[in-house]
C-alpha cells in the first residue's frame, strides 16, 4: 500500500480500521471525514457525555457534520462492552485507540491492548501525553502505563515533538512513533470583518492595543498570572487592554482580582460569545496569550494556538503548554516559564510595543499553520502510521 496525498486527495486503502476515540468534537469532523473516504473505517465514541459537560456541547447518537460516516456513539456505561465486543469479533485490519485520562480509560485501553495482542492485529496509540513537571504517585503510575503500552503497540501517533520526546523518554522507539498534527477547522468568514468592526465599537477598543486570551476559565489555564503580569503592561501602555474570552469557575476570583489590581478598564471579560463571532474576536487582537500552568494535569494541545495562528497573530504562551512547538521564540511569538507573571509583562511588552513585529510575528504564525498545521497534514501522518504497522 502506498498511500500519496497531492492535490488535498490521496489513494484509497481497503485497510479496515477500527478507532475508538472519546468523541467528535468540531475540529475533528473533517479529520473523520477525510478518513472515512481513504479507509473502510469504524468509529466507536465512548465517552460523549463526560465531553458535552466539559465543552458545553450537545453531541448525542446522531452527530451532526459525520453523514457517511460509518460511527457508533454509546455512553460510558456500555463503552467498555461495545468496544471490547468489536475489539474481539469485529472485521478490521488495524486498530487506532487508547487512553488513561480516568480510571475507566485506563481499564478500557488494557481490555484492547489484550484482544488486540491475542488476535495478533497490530495496534496504534494515539496520545498527547508530554512530560510536564508534576511528581506525585499518581502522574508515576500514570507515565508508567504510558511506557508500558507505548513501548508494546505497534506504532503511536502524537501531536508534535514535545509528545515524541515524552513518549521517547519512556522507551518507545523513535522510528514506532509519527507526528500527526492537531488541526481547527476554524475559517475566516466575510462576516467577520463586520463582527470585528461591532465588537470594537462595543468594548470600545478602537485605537487599542489588544491582547486576548481564549478558553475556559479554570486554574490550569493559569489567568491570573495574566492579570497580574497585565497590570505591569498597562503601566507602560495606557492604550493596552487585555479581553478575555471565556466561562468557568475561576471567573469571580479572577473578576474580584481585577478589581483589587483597579484594573476594571483595562481587562474586559466578554464571558461565552457564539463561536460564529470567534473569528471576529481573533482579529480584534494584536497578539494571543495562553498563561497555562501545570497541576496534575496539563494543557495537552490547545487548539486556541492553532486559531490565533490561522488569523495571523503572534502567541504568548508559557512552558506548561504542549504547543510550544508551534512557537519559533522571537519569530512568531514568545514562550515564557509558567506561573511567572514578570515574564509575561515582558514578553507582551515587547510585542504590543512595537507595530512592525505584530505584522513580522502574524505572518510567520500564518505560514507555519499553511504549511504544517492543515488536515493534509493529519492524513500524512495517519497514513505513515498503517503503512508503517503493515510493514512489520
């Protein structure tokens, strides 16, 4: 098999392939899709209740976007026996799955692992696991399992090379693992523009300097080492606001800081927006920051990089963020050490001071995704996978 893409088309395989995989969320439809018009392939989604509550989405039986699809959506209840039942009687060549993100996860994978193993199918791992700086018992045993299914599957697939180099560390052999980057679906619109032009006069932002923060308002996305390194900004630009959009529990204390740093006109919470007015809200900014910090867990590969990106936009991120691969510091953006609020200040000081390197830093962010962030992508490195698996 000898699987080609030109042109955004590829050869078609009649290699059979089972994935199970936690859901379908927006951005991977297309990714799905495309798939399912390569390979004869079966789509088993486990884990769409504990997604709709994280996400705020309403993903059920029916996903809308996936007609032709062949897929099948259960709760997490029945899971384990759908998916162990089509792990052990179902007709497919190679399988694609695996996770350790809860309890249940774990059991799952080790229940596939063995079906896989005994009807001697091989089995790709697909993760976006990195070495963040936590030591405890649990993220011991965690990294434990990791190695111990990494090193005995036939191939893995990860996002970027902070994922490789985890997975590398844990004894997996660098020729068994291939990049298949994380891709939005995220488009500019004509609408936007207009969006745009609404959203400044609204939030009064015209002749302003804007640096936005995009996601869920929860500890480990570390904002209010934002706000606090922001105040140190507005001292040296009074033009410079910071918008921050999103939802979650961490939003009062984050508000009340606000307030305690007087602060109140200078950081605007816009709370959820629809998502048709995100592409809107990516060009309001001169420049995107993501602040996140580790606790037992860590911001795997966060989308919001990818977006910014797409619109042209410098990136602030810090070192706790499986990304950081997507960042040439000094080229198109900054990553800087987590929980460290001076060093944000200084690196969006640098950027919002100085119009030319917005412009330099958003061009190169827009061809780094044009030419290694795209669905191509994706299908390039899955297809390097099966071949891979079907050379063994």
């Amino acid at each position: 098999m000898d699987l080609k893409s030109a042109a955004g088309s590829v050869t078609k395989s009649d290699t059979k392939i089972l994935m199970v995989h936690h859901t379908a969320m927006w951005y991977r439809k297309p990714f799905f899709r495309m798939l399912s018009g390569i390979y004869p392939i079966k789509f088993l989604f486990t884990n769409v209740e504990s997604y709709n509550k994280t996400y705020d989405t309403e993903l059920s039986q029916e996903i809308e976007g996936l007609d032709g699809v062949d897929y099948t959506v259960v709760n997490s209840y029945h899971g384990l026996a759908l998916g162990a039942m089509k792990a052990t009687m179902g007709d497919y060549d190679v399988f694609v799955g695996g996770s350790w993100d809860t309890l249940t996860d774990l059991i799952e994978t080790l229940v596939y692992f063995a079906v896989v193993k005994i009807r001697r199918k091989p089995f790709i791992l697909w993760r976006e696991d990195w070495d963040w700086n936590v030591k405890s018992l649990k993220r011991s045993m965690v990294k434990k399992f990791a190695g111990f299914i990494g090193r005995n599957v036939d191939a893995v697939l990860v996002p970027g090379t902070k994922h490789r180099e985890f997975f590398t560390k844990l004894g997996v052999k660098p020729e068994n693992m291939f990049i298949m980057p994380n891709v939005s679906n995220i488009k500019a619109k004509e609408v936007d523009e207009l969006n745009m032009v609404q959203i400044q006069e609204e939030l009064g932002l015209e002749n302003k300097k804007v640096a936005l923060y995009v996601g869920r308002l929860i500890d480990l996305k570390g904002v209010d080492y934002l706000i606090k390194g922001f105040k140190g900004v507005t001292e040296k630009l009074d033009d410079a606001v910071l918008l921050i959009v999103g939802e979650g529990p961490e939003k009062p204390a984050l508000e009340s800081l606000t307030s305690e740093l007087s602060m109140d006109g200078e950081v605007i919470f816009t709370g959820n927006i629809d998502n048709s007015k995100l592409g809107a809200y990516y060009m309001v900014a001169d420049l995107f920051v993501l602040p996140s910090i580790t606790t037992y867990f860590a911001d795997a590969c966060p989308l919001v990089v990818n977006e910014a990106m797409y619109f042209s936009k410098p990136v602030i991120t810090s070192d706790a963020v499986g990304t950081t691969f997507m960042i040439k510091d000094g080229e198109n953006g900054y990553v800087v050490p987590e929980k460290n609020s001076e060093a944000l200040k200084t690196a969006i000081l640098t950027v919002l001071s100085n119009p030319e390197l917005i412009k330099n830093m958003g061009i190169a962010s827009k061809n780094l995704i044009e030419t290694n962030f795209k669905y191509d992508n994706m299908i390039q490195g899955f297809n390097s996978a099966i071949e891979h698996v079907q050379r063994e």
